[in-house]
C-alpha cells in the first residue's frame, strides 16, 4: 500500500505569470528542506505552458515523493488555489506563491505546529533583500510589519492569537479544506480575510509557528503601487461584507472614513511592530530606536490606502476591475 503523503503544497503560478518571481526559486527551496521530502506531495497548477515546463520534475519527482502539474488555463488566483488542493492527497495542505521562498525550517514547523493540536498554521512573511531571496535589511523589515504584521495579536501565555493569514504561507489539515474553500466571486482579492473568519467561526484551532517564515518578492513601487493601494479597496469591501470586521464604527464617519482608517492603523502599526520585533528575535532596545523609522513608512504605506480607498469610493467598479487583476 503507498503511504500517504504528509503534506502536499499547492504551488501555483499565477504571480510568476506576472513576473515577480518564479517557481523554479520556490521549488529550489523547497529541496532544501529539513524536513524529509520523501514525505512531500507538490502539487503545481498553472497555465497550459506553465505546466509543459514542469512535465520533466513529474517524470522524475525526486526528492519528492510525487510532483503533479495542473493545467487551468484562465483561473484566477483562488481558483488555482482551490484546484491544487482538490487534487492533493497529503495529510496536511500547504498553500505558496511562486513568487515566495520558504525558509529552511518551514515544512518541519508546520507539520510540528499540526501536530501538536493545530488545525490551521500560520507564520511570518518576510520581504526579499535587494541582492536575492533573504531578509535582512531592517527597512524591510519594518515595510513588511506594516504590510503583513496584522496576522500577529498578543501573546496572551498560550501562544500568539493570530489574526489573519497570508494565502502564500498558510497550512490547514486535509479535513479543513473538505469542509472550506477559497471564495472566486471576488477575484483576487478579499478571500483570505473572508476564509480566515469562517475558519475561526467553526472553531478551528489556528495557530502560529514562529519558524514557519517565508520571504516575499519586493519592491518599493510594487509596495506601494500594488500593495497598499489595493488594500485600501479591500478594507473598504470588506467593511461592508464582513460583519465581524474589526471597528465597524470606522464606516460611518463617511467621506471621512479613508482619513480615519489612516489614523487608526498607524496606531495599530505601533504594537504590531513590537510583536513582529518579538517573533524575529530582534532586540527590544533596537526596536525602539527605529520606531520613528516604522511611523514614517507606516504613514507612507496608509497614505496610499486612503487613495486607494477614496479610488473605491468614486469609482467602484473601476477599482474592483483593477483589483481582481493585480
């Protein structure tokens, strides 16, 4: 009888198609694992010519157990997302980006963090330095607190409460995802938000693994232009179909509501900082002396949502078409 995969990892191609990165780097990171990869199932979906190049690591899956290529010419994001995990047989379903390079420890935490007791685990999103894919440089660092550090809460004694997750570094049991998928009406964007509060409504156990990091592609335009600019929109969005999101009071100061959202997730950026400063191990006395560094790219970072969230206001449907193609 073949043994079931451990985990399988859903890879797909969709940031590649756009040029910001390739699965060649995730999958060279992948090998180098220290976990056995024997345990591994890798999962590739794409376009019809992505998956002609992976035909060769199917026919010769080593040091995986199994490489299967998926061809969906035209799917969105999601879609790609939910059509990997369809296929995948492992015990636990691990969900990247071709434009992510998991760190060495990532397979390994995320099994340990399910096996003792969690039904979905989350870790940290680091941005690439300019000269390849590590994340050393302190700016960075403190771009990608203001830009993924939201999934981190308090340390409440039993671990970071988490509160959210990032679609490229996101793992859940094979029975989660029998029971859940990636919303597709929405595009590319507001499924993980939206994923994230079913899963806690059900009572998963989500929970985060330090070690469990990888590091994003990066850049400064990029940052802004795609990033921030989009999430204005989706903050926005979300606010009005998400009736649990945080500070609903926020979308009845209106025309105001961008302004203030500015405001209040500089504030939320002080703390998040912090806590991300706890979870990479950089010391506190360092973490103070750049906070007026992470102020100032906070306030670059959100004065582009709010022109993102004002872009919404005027003109929805042009945003939500801008939106669903980033």
């Amino acid at each position: 009888m073949i043994r079931r995969p451990t985990i399988s990892i859903v890879l797909e191609g969709f940031n590649e198609s756009r040029e910001r990165g390739t699965s060649d780097n995730t999958i060279g990171a992948l090998r180098q694992q220290d976990f056995p990869l024997g345990e591994v199932e890798l999962i590739l979906v794409g376009s019809a010519h992505q998956t002609e190049e992976w035909a060769p690591l199917c026919e010769n899956p080593q040091p995986f157990c199994a490489v299967k290529a998926i061809a969906a010419d035209g799917a969105t994001y999601y879609e790609l997302k939910n059509k990997g995990a369809s296929e995948a047989t492992g015990e636990i379903i691990a969900f990247t980006d071709s434009d992510v390079f998991p760190e060495r420890s990532w397979i390994s935490s995320i099994v340990a963090n399910m096996r003792g007791g969690g039904d979905v685990s989350v870790g940290l999103s680091l941005f690439q330095d300019e000269g390849g894919w590590t994340a050393k440089s302190i700016f960075r660092q403190m771009a990608v607190s203001c830009t993924f550090g939201y999934i981190l809460g308090p340390d409440h004694g039993e671990g970071v409460v988490v509160r959210g997750f990032m679609d490229h570094n996101v793992e859940m049991k094979a029975e989660v995802l029998e029971q859940q998928k990636y919303r597709t009406d929405f595009g590319r964007v507001l499924a993980s938000p939206l994923l994230f509060r079913e899963l806690q409504r059900q009572g998963c156990k989500i929970r985060f693994a330090g070690k469990q990091a990888v590091v994003h592609h990066f850049g400064w335009f990029y940052w802004l232009q795609k990033l921030h600019f989009r999430y204005g929109y989706e903050v926005y969005r979300l606010r009005r179909l998400d009736q649990h999101f945080p500070n609903p009071w926020i979308g009845k100061t209106g025309i105001f509501e961008p302004l203030v959202t500015m405001a209040w997730h500089i504030l939320l950026d002080v703390p998040r900082w912090f806590r991300f400063c706890r979870a990479r191990e950089i010391a506190s006395w360092k973490a103070w002396m750049l906070l007026p560094f992470l102020v100032a790219l906070s306030t670059t970072a959100r004065a582009t949502e709010v022109l993102g969230m004002y872009s919404t206001m005027l003109r929805p449907e042009s945003m939500a078409r801008w939106a669903e193609s980033v």
